[in-house]
C-alpha cells in the first residue's frame, strides 16, 4: 500500500470558530534518503504504519493534540534525503528553509546504515548554520531498531554522537513500536510548548481566518481558492439571461 507524497495534510479535527487560535509547534524531519522519515511521521501523528511511500518530495503534515493539558497545533515538515558529497552534505533549498522554518529539528538515521548515520555530524552542522538566530532544539533518532540482524550502527554509537552534539537522542522502529515513536516526538513538543509564546488572537473572531492563516505562514504556498461571491454572481447572470430568453421567445 502506497501513500501519495501529496497527501500533505492529516488533522485530527476542525477548528473550533470563536477561540483564541492554538500555539503552533512546527517541526522539521531530516536525514539520509531511505531512513523512514515519512513512516515515523505517520507513525507519530496516526499511530499507523505503511511501509511502502512515493519518493518524498516534502510534505507537511498537521494535527491537533493535548501537550500538557493545552491545545496545540503540530505542524511537521518532512523533507527529501540528504546526500553526502565531497565530503560536504547536499541539502535541497526546500531543506534548508524547513530548517529556517522548524521550531526544532529531528535528525534520523537507520541503524542499518552507517552511511546514513555519517550524515548525521554535518547535518547537525548544516542546522546550526542556517538557522538565521539560535539554533533550534534537536534530537537525533535511530531507526529501524527492530531489523537486529541488519543492524550496522549501535546504540552506543547514537548515544555517543549524541552526547557530543548535546541533543537528545531515541532509538526507535517506526514499524513495531507507536509508543516509542510517539514518546520521543511529544516529549519534544512538551520542551517546545514551554518554550514558545502563548497563541494570541490577530483578528475578529468573526473573521474569515484569513489573518490567522497569514500568521502562520506556511512554508509551501497553497492555491488559492476560488471567489465563491464572484462565482454566485455570474451564476445569477448566466440564470438571468435565460429567463429574458425564455421571456422573449
């Protein structure tokens, strides 16, 4: 079973009219082609598990939760897999604005490739040099912990790698266990919540959302849509003229 990398959006439900808006905690997911950074995001926001995707091309993904007993909206931005070459990483400019964008970063790498956790040291660097002020929180994430017999990096190695580049760090597998996925990403967003202002309210409340949405600025444009108001006038017109028609014959 596929999921279609343009399935951007999962929400959990609608937003309530009348409310102060919820804090957003937005969320950037980077590492290696192949690590499972789409299937852990899944994981995390829907409990499943599919494990076959279209190549990712960035999609950001939505939900609405409870973080220490508020409201909060979670914005994760998935990304396309870096690559090493040179000896330099190789990151997309989608990359690097989900970095200038995030609140934190999750940094992933499978435990059944070294080539992926070789990444990770540059990576890091790449997120402390283009966020624009302070760097961002970020954890580090081993996955695939459940395929033991292709295992190549061990946990003493993430743990290491982590202590030197002072983040936190989880070994996870995002096919066999939700609660270690789930811990490890709201544990995050319980550090954030603490961290970032409370939401306030820009505009009316009886307003279109058209503020709250400038507010928020997404990091992919959307389409816009159509003017509902101009498309009932013309249909009115078009309604008009055959009554005269009609009238006349």
């Amino acid at each position: 079973m596929r999921l279609i990398h343009n399935m951007t959006t999962i929400t959990e439900s609608p937003v309530p009219e009348h409310t102060v808006p919820n804090r957003v905690i937005k969320i950037a997911v980077i590492g290696g082609s192949g690590v499972g950074k789409t299937a852990l995001v899944v994981r995390f926001l829907t409990r499943r598990f599919i494990g076959d995707y279209e190549r990712n091309a960035g999609s950001l993904y939505s939900r609405e939760v409870q973080v220490d007993g508020q409201q909060v909206t979670i914005q994760v931005q998935d990304t396309a897999g870096a690559e090493l070459t040179d000896n330099a990483v190789s990151l997309s400019d989608h990359v690097t604005s989900s970095i200038r964008w995030a609140d934190a970063v999750v940094m992933v790498y499978s435990v059944t490739d070294s080539h992926s956790f070789d990444l990770i040291h540059q990576l890091h660097q790449s997120v402390v040099c283009t966020s624009s002020s302070k760097a961002p929180p970020v954890v580090l994430l081993g996955n695939k912990a459940d395929l033991l017999h292709l295992r190549c990096v061990d946990s003493q190695q993430g743990s290491s790698l982590a202590g030197e580049l002072d983040c936190s760090f989880y070994e996870v597998s995002a096919s066999e266990d939700y609660s270690q996925v789930h811990g490890a990403f709201h544990r995050l967003c319980c550090q954030l919540a603490k961290q970032l202002p409370p939401a306030t309210v820009t505009a009316p409340h009886n307003s279109t959302g058209a503020a709250m949405e400038k507010r928020r600025s997404p990091l992919i444009p959307r389409p816009k849509s159509p003017n509902m108001q101009d498309l009932k006038r013309r249909l009115k017109q078009a309604l008009s003229a055959k009554v005269r028609t009609a009238s006349s014959v």
